[in-house]
C-alpha cells in the first residue's frame, strides 16, 4: 500500500480503473435457455387488432372504405374527409409537436361527426383503446362532417320542421 501512495494520483486513478475493468463479473447468455415469454407480444397484436377493426367500422360507418383505416397517411386524408377537414392537414401531422395538436383536433372533430362532445374526442385522442372500439362497435351514426363550412353541404341537412 506504501508504494501506492508515491505514485502521482493520475497514475493510481488510471491503475484504479483498470482494476476496476478487470472485476467484472461477465455471464455467458448465450447457455440460459429460452428467451422470454411469448404473451406481451400476442397482447399487443390482439390490442393492435382491435384498434384496427375499430377504425375500420368507424370509417365504414362514415361511408368510406373500411380498408382505407390501414393503409398510411391514406388513412389520414380518409379521415380529414370524414370530418370536413382540408387534404393539407396531412402536412401538418408531419410536423414534430404540431402533430399532437392536430389529431387531437381531428379526434374531437371525429366524436363531434358521430354525435358525441369533446370529452369523448380527448377519449379519442389520449385512450384510443377503449373510445374507438365505443365509436366502431357502438351505437354512433354519422351525422356529416363537424368540420364542414356550412356552404360545402357536406353536413346532413335536418328534415324541415312543421310550424
């Protein structure tokens, strides 16, 4: 121990880290037998199957192909028309932070076309999970889009009311 106290103290911290390096413990992974359990992984194809089905019966309640729901930034451009939205609200999902906002809006315009208010919207947005399958699988009709300027007609117009 006295001779390493005469050493600089740059050298007994490089000869420290080196005996530091050589201690360490090292386990083989390659002799432990099977490699984890197969049920996170079904788990989340059966979630990401029910959100798909979701999605596909909500567009197909809306009028529009079904299999538009899978195929990507299609399906966006089949959901901004779902909800009266312009085309170029696309490029705007492509934006980082600017996205969030932006399917956060389409989602409450997509509650508000089925009937619903903006609390089941922000259901759709942060708990897709559990308000898609509602909106698919539910009760919901299509109302038109909630988006819609009145003048593009895309709205559904109310029968006239008798006086």
């Amino acid at each position: 121990m006295k001779s390493l106290l005469k050493l600089p103290l740059a050298a007994f911290c490089l000869l420290l880290s080196i005996h530091c390096l050589l201690a360490q413990e090292t386990t083989d992974y390659t002799t432990s037998a099977g490699g984890g359990s197969p049920v996170p992984g079904i788990i989340g194809l059966l979630i990401g199957l029910l959100i798909i089905v979701a999605m596909w019966k909500v567009f197909t309640k809306a009028g529009q192909p079904g299999w538009a729901s899978i195929i990507p930034i299609y399906n966006l451009y089949i959901w901004c028309k779902i909800v009266g939205r312009p085309w170029w609200w696309i490029l705007l999902m492509l934006i980082p932070f600017v996205n969030f906002i932006v399917a956060i809006i389409l989602c409450i315009d997509m509650a508000k076309s089925f009937g619903k208010g903006v609390g089941f919207g922000i259901g759709l947005a942060l708990l897709g999970l559990i308000f898609w399958p509602i909106l698919g699988f539910g009760s919901a009709q299509y109302q038109g889009a909630a988006a819609a300027e009145p003048n593009q007609g895309a709205a559904v117009s109310q029968p006239p009311q008798s006086v």
